[in-house]
C-alpha cells in the first residue's frame, strides 16, 4: 500500500481505478468512498463490480470524492465512463479519441496503441492472413490489388508497418511471415478494444453487403435462420457460435498452401422484445 493516489492516465478501466484508489491509502474503504460521494456502500460496491452503472447523476460526486481537483483529469475519468457505458457508438467513439490522445495516457500505455488500429481498419487482419498464402508478395501495390475490395498501396504500407510493429507479421530470412504464436494479450472485453472491433464489425457488415452484389454464389456462403428461444440461454447460444469460430480457425490453421482470403462474420441479436416483459 502506497501513500501516493493511482496514475488515472495509465487505466483503461474506471472501476479498476476506483478500486485500486481505495487500496492506494491506509483508512480508505468503499465505506469511506461512500460517505463521500453520498450514497451508500452497496452502491459504491454495486458499481465497481460492475452490478450497477455510474450514471450521470452521481459523476460530479465521483470525481469530488476521488479527488479529481484538474479538468483534465476530471474529463478523462469521465471519458472512461462513457467508453465502457454509453450506449451510443458516437460517444464511444469520442471517448475513445479523448483517452487516445492524452498526453500520459500515450507514453504509459504506448503498447496498447497498435492493438487499437489493428482492429480500426478491415484490412489489417486480412494483410497478415495474406503474408500466410502462397505466392504472397511484400509489395503495396500487389498487396492492394489483390484484396477484395481493393485499397490503396499507401494503406498497405500501413498495414504492413502496423503487422511488423506488433508482431503479427515477422521476417525470417529476409521475407515477412504471419507469426504463428503471436497473441494481442488484450480480449475484445477490454474496452478500448471493444469500441474499435465495434466499428470494425460495422466495417464487416458493409464488407457482406458488397459481397453479395460482387462475388458469384459459388464463391461463397451466406445464410440465415430466424428462431424463437428462451432469452435465459442466450449464453449457450453465444458459446456454441465461438465453438464454430474456433472449429474453423483450426481448420485454417490445418491447412497448407492457402491461396486466397475470407472472413467469416456471424451476428446473432434479437428482432422482438421478450415476450414476457410485456
């Protein structure tokens, strides 16, 4: 235990701040939080465990409590807030910016900067899984003729810039290769991952769309079922789908002499209310 209140710039998280402020200091409690913000320990609790959201009503008691005295630092925890809470993407995406471009936020979490653009932009997956087929070539303008739809040799460059930083992407004997063992270290429930794979997932759709009009049938797969089912099982539904994920990333994985790129976006998301919460 420290005397000293956690870096706010270096979290990512706020509950993870809020907890690790009360431990920072000898005396501290959820209790003690609690008095000062006015409201009740189970709250506090509530919310750091994430039971309960920080809404906006309780912000300004927050930061007070937590001894946010700079605008800086007020607007950042705030920031947090509403990356993790917001249910409009804009927001989020504001929030995102403004965590990104803090000066501290910058040189204490730098490793996690490409982790965010790897998942901003389509085309940075499909560059890596493209350095794994057959015949790839290390040239942007091959590279961005070959994917589908087409981008710009400055765009490949990028990506293969951003691939080599982080490792996804290495060069034995002088040529690049997807790395195998490569792993991000970060789950999509981190969550300045989350908003960047949520445009990236919007990016997809309209990927799916142009598919449909462009690419003949026999070139590739699309379907969809429209069910009824007991919204308490919705987990069992969502593991099954990560169970057929994985079942084709091995297959992948099983396979040599790859000569081509897909991607595969499932959705599964409800088109009615439940029926018994009318």
């Amino acid at each position: 235990m420290t005397d000293a209140n956690p870096a706010l710039t270096e979290y990512t998280n706020f509950r993870d701040y809020i907890r690790d402020w009360v431990r920072a200091r000898k005396g501290r409690s959820y209790q003690s939080l609690a008095n000062q913000v006015g409201c009740s320990k189970s709250q506090v609790y509530s919310i750091v465990s994430g039971k309960r959201a920080l809404t906006p009503h309780w912000r300004h008691s927050f930061t007070r409590a937590l001894g946010l005295q700079s605008k800086r630092e007020r607007d950042y925890f705030c920031a947090l807030i509403d990356l993790e809470q917001s249910p409009e993407l804009p927001r989020r995406r504001k929030a995102l910016r403004h965590i990104l471009s803090t000066q501290s936020f910058d040189s204490a979490n730098a490793t996690d900067r490409p982790l965010h653009r790897l998942y901003s932009r389509w085309y940075y997956l499909a560059v890596a899984e493209l350095a794994g087929c057959t015949g790839f070539q290390e040239d942007p303008a091959w590279i961005a003729a070959t994917l589908r739809p087409a981008v710009t040799a400055t765009q490949a460059t990028e990506a293969l810039a951003l691939l080599e930083d982080i490792g996804l992407l290495v060069r034995e004997d002088g040529a690049l290769q997807l790395n195998g063992t490569w792993s991000s270290g970060h789950g999509i429930d981190d969550p300045l991952l989350s908003t960047a794979a949520t445009d990236l997932h919007l990016e997809l759709l309209g990927l799916a769309e142009q598919a449909i009009k462009r690419v003949p049938h026999a070139r590739r797969q699309v379907e969809f079922v429209t069910f009824g089912m007991p919204s308490s099982q919705l987990e069992e539904y969502r593991e099954l789908i990560r169970r057929f994920q994985e079942e084709l990333v091995h297959l992948a994985a099983s396979t040599r002499h790859n000569d081509q790129v897909y991607t595969v976006s499932v959705q599964l998301f409800p088109v009615s209310a439940p029926t018994t919460e009318r």
